[in-house]
C-alpha cells in the first residue's frame, strides 16, 4: 500500500517535506482487529507536534493520522460486532487498557497504557489501517466520508470540552481561538443551548468573519472584552495570553477549560502578569482536556447527524499531506484539512 510516513522529527518547513512517499506491506488485522480501506484522513495540529518532537511517536517510521473514515475489508478472529462491509470512523483514541480505576470510571483518556493512532500505532496517512473493533465507531450514513473526518478530533475533543463547561441554556460561553475545533463547538452549542450567546475572540479577522457567518453574536480579539462576564469558555490555542485574557473575561464562578495538547514557551511571561483579583477570585474554574473517550466520539457523531453539523473542510490528495501540513501550520486554509483517497 502507499502510506506516508514520518522518519525523522525536527521543524516543519517548506524546504523540508517531513513526510517520505512510501509503498509498504498491507497490515493484517490480529484477534478482535479490523483492516479498513481508508477512505479519507483529516490532518490535525498534533501532527505537527508529533513531526517537531512536542509528542514523538512511539517508534520511526511511524504513519500518522487519527482523524480516519473508511470501510471494514475484513475482520480477525474474535471479531463480534458485525462491522464488515461497515463504514466507520477510527480517533485518536486506538486503544485502552479496560481495566484500570480511570477506564472503569469511563475516563479512559487518562488510561496510563493509552495508545494513540497515528502516534503509537500506524493511522490513516495510508491507504489500509487496523483498529482494534471496540474502538472503531460507525459514521452515520448522513455525515459524508471528508465531512466525518474532523469530528474524530476537533469535533469529538470539542464535544468533551463543551461538556466540561457544565453550560446551561442561557448562559454565556466563550471561545477562544476559532480554527477546526472552534467552528464546530459553536454549531453544536447553538443547537444544544439555543438561548446562550456565543462570543468568539480570535486574533483574524477571517477567522472572526468566518465566526459571524456561522451565528457567533459577538467576536473580537484576544484581549477585547464583549462588556459583559461569560459563564463558560473554551480555550483552544496554544498561546498563554488568551488563558489569562480569558481568565479576566470569565463572570463569578465561571468556568475556563483548556482544549489544547500543549502551551508554547513564547508569551509564558504574560503570566507574570496574573492578578488574583481581576483574573481568579469569587470561584473562577480553571480544567484541562486530556484527549477523548469513545463516549465523547460516539455522541459528537450522533450530535453531527441530528444537527446537521457542516464542518468546512478542504481536501488534498494523500500524496499532497505534506502540503497540507504546511498550510495548517501557516494558517492558510479555513476550517478542517483532509486527505482524500477515494
């Protein structure tokens, strides 16, 4: 099969493609694991992190990928859904222990043995995968094959953080940052909280119309403020001066979460900035979110379906993956990047 693959991490960069072109052997699926034609692979910031070192791979050459539409070919042994011939949808969630307090609890994101697709075991920068059964969702029929691809991760994580917020209709929630995640949040919170404003605060402006055109009733910038306190806000960048402007922008008692693998070092010092009583004080909540949960995915997909939820999305070929690595991390195309390779 033709697969791209990553062999060496370092800076991503024009003049050095990080992925290599490659015709590898076709995977076979073992016990309670399923071989899927990848139909089509969404291209996600963490790729990124993965090629520039932030969150290596578990070995090289690794395929990356976590964002994986495609069909069941065949079945291993042990294989008791009935998913062949089944359209399905693999996150980044690959696999979980099953046994450990935080999986029994429903909470397998911070399953110590967690694996990651596309980071720990072979994605979908390929044209076969394999997953084990328990963690591949069925794609609603409604939701087509390029369209499905972000909701495995900026729409299921999204999804998480939404529900981290503890928003009840009416209430006023915020976004900070507005790219793949952020542009589904705000489709799912109209839907799920008809009567609560959203505000966006992006530092583009395209990315600020882009927010107005799908119904956001205030935006502005990072360190604007919509004159009045927001209940609930969902920080996706991977900045620090938009957690303590966001920190400020919070009414009493409301509610920060953090949907971002990780924060630079560049504007740590904004930091020392930090005022107890303007940006802290009368019960502020500050959360992280940690990855995803086959609940989280299985629900974002079901949401998507009865919504409908249109998620922006722009295709490349699977040969052009590095292209469109590039463009994601220069910020040149709206909303979500997605390999086709139907």
């Amino acid at each position: 099969m033709k697969a791209m693959r990553i062999h060496e991490l370092g800076p991503l960069k024009r003049d050095r493609p990080p992925l290599v072109a490659e015709t590898v052997p076709d995977p076979e699926p073992e016990r309670a694991e399923l071989l899927v034609r990848v139909q089509a692979c969404g291209v996600c910031h963490t790729e990124i992190d993965e090629i520039e070192g932030r969150t290596p791979p578990a070995s090289l050459p690794m395929t990356p990928g976590h964002q994986v539409v495609g069909t069941v070919i065949e079945e291993g042994p042990g294989c008791r859904l009935g998913l062949l011939g089944e359209r399905v949808g693999i996150a980044w969630i690959h696999a979980a222990c099953g046994r450990c307090a935080y999986c029994l609890d429903g909470r397998e994101n911070l399953c110590p043995e967690f694996v990651a697709c596309g980071r720990d075991a072979p994605g979908g920068y390929a044209e076969y995968t394999v997953v084990p059964e328990a963690f591949a969702h069925p794609v609603p029929a409604a939701i087509g094959d390029l369209e499905a691809t972000p909701l495995l991760c900026a729409g299921a994580v999204g999804y998480r953080a939404l529900r981290l917020c503890a928003l009840r209709d009416g209430q006023a929630l915020g976004l900070t940052g507005f790219g793949a995640s952020g542009h589904l949040v705000l489709q799912m919170s109209k839907h799920l909280y008809p009567d609560s404003p959203v505000h966006v605060f992006a530092r583009s402006e395209q990315e600020r119309q882009f927010a107005a055109a799908l119904g956001a009733d205030w935006t502005g910038d990072t360190t604007d403020r919509p004159g009045t306190g927001l209940d609930a806000i969902i920080d996706t960048t991977p900045a620090w001066l938009p957690v303590l402007s966001a920190m400020e922008a919070l009414a009493p008692g409301g509610r920060l979460v953090i949907n971002a693998i990780r924060k630079e070092a560049g504007d740590r010092d904004v930091l020392t900035r930090l005022d107890y009583d303007r940006h802290l004080w009368r019960e502020k909540v500050l959360s992280t979110v940690a990855n995803v949960t086959r609940r989280d995915v299985a629900q974002c997909l079901k949401r998507a379906a009865e919504i409908p939820l249109q998620a922006t999305v722009t295709a490349y070929p699977l040969e052009a993956a590095n292209e469109a690595l590039l463009d994601l991390k220069e910020g040149h195309v709206r909303g979500a990047k997605v390999l086709d390779l139907r």
